[in-house]
C-alpha cells in the first residue's frame, strides 16, 4: 500500500510541471510610449482586459506604457527580434525601416477631420500600406487615432513667419521636418521620453503633438504658447511580429483579432474627446498661453506649408499620393 502511494505521489510529481506548463498563458508584451491616461494608453489596456476575457485566460497581455520598455526607435528593432511582441507607434516612425510611405499621412492639413482620417485608414490606404511592413517582419493589425496635433514654443505661433529659427522637436517624420524647415524652423528628430527635459532646459524652443500628449507629459508646463493649430495628424499602427503572431494557435488569433477589433472601435471612439478633455485641462492649469488661428492665419500657414506636397512625391513616390488623393477625394500637387 504504501509502495503504491508512493508511486503515486512519485508520478503526480513527475507530472506537475508538464500539467503547469501545460495551464502556463501565452505572453505578450505590448510596449508603447505615451501615459496610460491618453487614448493610445486607454486602448492598450481595453485590448488586455478584452483579450484576457475572450481567451478565457489563455492569453497574458503586459501592457508597457510611458517607454518603461523601449523608446521609440529600439521598440520597433525590438518586435522585429521577438524581444516584445506587439507595439502601437505613431506611423512616422517606420521611417527608419526604409518605409517611407506612411510619412503620406503626415501632410499638414490633410485630413479634414478624424471621422475622415478613420475611414480612409479602413480602406484601401490603410490595407496597402500594411502591406510595406510585411516584408520586414511586422503584420499590421489595426490603425487609432490620436487627433491632430498642436504647436507650441516659448513664444507666441500665429503667422508663418513666428517660427523663423525656432528649434523643433518632431517625431520621426521627413515631411513634418520639411514643413517646419519651409516655415524657417529648425528641425530635429528626438525619442519621445526626452522631449519634456529638451524643452525645459532649452535644447528645443519647440515642439507638436495632441492635447492628451502635451497634458499628460507635462509638455505645457514647460511652454509659454501653445497654438491650437491641429494642422496635422497622428495616428498609430497597432503592429504584431508577424512570426509570433502566424505561430498563435488560431482559435486564440481569432479571440484576439476580435479583442483588436473591440478595442480598436473603443478608442477611435474616445480619441477625439480624450483630447477635448485634455485641451480642457491645459487651459484651466493656468500656465501656458493658448492662441487660436484665425480664418485668414490659417490661410497663411496653408499657403506657407503648401510646397511640402510637390516634395512629399520625391520622398514617399506618386502611388501612395495618389491612392491617399483618391480615397480622400483632394488634390495632391
Ligand atoms: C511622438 O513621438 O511625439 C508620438 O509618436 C508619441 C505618441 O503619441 O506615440
């Protein structure tokens, strides 16, 4: 009797980490750089709570906000080496993958508003353009939206003429460094996590980005002016290790492409107001300016930025001009 307990307990033994291995969810880290508190935030943490419940557990999602994994340029080097496993990053960062075409969605005043932004990325811009990443490793799962950007210095940006010799911090995009070098700004590419500190120690005078980015970074603590402009756009591209992704078992890819789905509706839904709230908030701190364009300023600013399409065809090529002038239904030269 005794033999045979042992036998047992000896068996039950052997088994155990076979049976925990077995019960072990599947990770994902999902690395992005903005705060929680901010559309792109919000969304990544729907997706987790989404996903957990349609896998009924079988899915783990670790959701790094804030750059606490990797900034900008390393998150992306870091999916493709299966080191995270799935990122949300602003579409002007694929620059450095030699992907150039996605800088298209970066024309100032190009989007008429986010209800347009977001159809055309549903349709066949947004497919084709995540086509460009499956070569390099990544599948595309989804686009959301962050609203449109504003500007801001240590000074006052109403005429095209305000920000002659200003230095401004831009994400990644050439096109956005070419509208600001036409407006006579200087342009220069830093990683996200760093801007609060360039701005306040003066290493830029400037910089763009949303309402919720410029909250919930501090961003208006540490300049004077802010411009409502929203003459450009910022979108992410939720984006997958196409490898790690292909490898899923596919009943739990399908609980997870329609978590995506949920989540994707969820924030593209409260993107817009996100920023409203957050605009709100800036204003009532107290500490920064906030100057709003005329009809005829934004003429100018419209005038004075236009030549960055004629140059955009030399850096991201006609088709994609022309498949974004199609859907979109404007004229890009
Ligand atoms: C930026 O670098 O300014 C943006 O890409 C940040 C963001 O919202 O992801």
């Amino acid at each position: 009797m005794r033999k045979l307990l042992f036998a047992v307990a000896a068996a039950a033994f052997a088994l155990a980490p076979a049976v925990a291995q077995a019960q072990s969810p599947i990770v994902i880290k999902f690395s992005h750089v903005v705060a929680n508190d901010t559309p792109k935030g919000k969304g990544a943490l729907k997706f987790k709570e989404l996903a957990e419940k349609y896998t009924d557990g079988k899915v783990k999602i670790e959701v790094y906000p804030n750059s606490s994994l990797y900034k900008d340029k390393e998150e992306i080097e870091a999916l493709q080496l299966g080191s995270v496993q799935m990122l949300a990053p602003s579409t002007a960062k694929f620059a450095p993958l030699g992907i150039k075409e996605f800088e298209a969605l970066d024309l100032p005043w190009l989007f008429k508003d986010d209800a347009t932004y977001s159809s055309a990325m549903k349709g066949t811009v947004g497919k084709w353009l995540f086509q460009k990443l499956e070569a390099k490793g990544i599948s595309g799962l989804a686009y959301w939206d962050n609203g449109f950007h504003m500007v801001s210095s240590s000074r006052p940006l109403t005429k095209p003429e305000d920000f002659k010799g200003l230095k401004f911090r831009i994400s990644g995009s050439k096109i956005a460094d070419q509208y600001f070098r036409i407006l006579g700004a200087i342009p220069q590419i830093m990683a996200f996590s760093e801007v609060y500190q360039a701005l306040q120690t003066g290493v830029v005078d400037g910089c763009e980005n949303t309402a919720s980015n410029y909250l919930t970074q501090k961003f208006y603590e540490v300049q004077k002016d802010i411009t409502v402009s929203y003459h450009a756009h910022l979108q992410y591209a939720v984006i997958v290790n196409s490898k790690f992704w292909s490898g899923l078992p596919p009943d739990i890819r399908t609980q997870l492409e329609k978590a995506m789905a949920d989540a994707t509706e969820y924030t593209n839904q409260i993107a817009h107001q996100e920023n409203e709230d957050a605009l709100a908030e800036i204003k009532k701190a107290g500490k920064t300016q906030l100057h709003y364009l005329t009809d005829a300023d934004r003429k100018a600013w419209q005038e004075a930025m236009r030549p960055t399409y004629a140059w955009a065809k030399g850096r991201v090529g006609q088709e994609v001009l022309d498949l974004v002038a199609k859907e979109l239904d404007v004229k890009m030269n």
